[in-house]
C-alpha cells in the first residue's frame, strides 16, 4: 500500500511540475509574440513623417502599457522573475518613444525578447522531456 501512495505523490508532483511548464510557456510565447510586433511598430514609427508621429507614439504607448499589464499578469502567474526585468525594459521603451529614439527603443526591446525566452527556458526544457513541444 505504501509503494501506491509514493508513487501517487510522484505522479501528482510531476503533473504539477508539467502544468507549471505549460503555463510558463503559454505566457513567455506570448510575450515574445507582442515584443516581437513591439519591435516591427517601432521600426514603422521611425519611417513615418513629422505630422504622423504624434498620433502614433500615442497609439504605441497605450500598446507598450497594455503590454505592460500583460506582462505582469504573467509574472505573477508564473513567478517568473525575468519577467519583472522584461517590464522594466518596456518602461523604458515608452520614455524613449516619448524622445522619439525609436533605434534605442528597439534595442531595449530586443533585450526584452532574450530576457522573456531566457525565463522560459526551463519551462522549455520539462515540456522536451516530456515529448511535449
């Protein structure tokens, strides 16, 4: 009876270790997929003409806070630290778009973009192991 309960606890520990993987990665793929069309808004607002840029730095800062809302949902979710790291780079972006430096903007995002798959690399890692992704 005991070796029953063992391996149940076992069991139990690796669906859990799994359904944190899934999580994990749902929110990290995410993320990269906004940072990633973060990152192409930014290189249309440096082709766009004086009269153009005003509205859409507007629009590009309310996607950059809602990104930001996103972003921390999943920190809290997953506890994945980096992803604090990650906000802090898009809070950064917005004072950029703000002084119109859209090329520094785009660095700090493509910092973003290691920082997310970085964090959710192990996450990666269990679901290979487990014939997952």
């Amino acid at each position: 009876m005991e070796r029953t309960s063992h391996h149940k606890i076992g069991e139990e520990k690796n669906l859990t270790e799994t359904k944190k993987a899934i999580i994990i990665f749902h929110y990290t793929e995410k993320i990269k997929s906004n940072l990633i069309l973060t990152f192409s808004l930014l290189e249309v607002l440096s082709t766009m003409r004086d009269e153009e840029i005003e509205g859409a730095e507007k629009l590009l800062t309310a996607f950059l806070n809602a990104l930001i809302r996103e972003v921390h949902i999943a920190a809290n979710a997953t506890e994945v630290k980096g992803f604090k790291d990650v906000n802090a780079k898009l809070e950064e972006t917005i004072e950029q778009v703000k002084q119109h430096n859209y090329a520094e903007g785009m660095k700090l995002v493509s910092e973003a973009i290691s920082l997310a798959t970085t964090g959710g690399s192990q996450a990666v890692e269990v679901l290979k192991e487990k014939n997952l992704i």
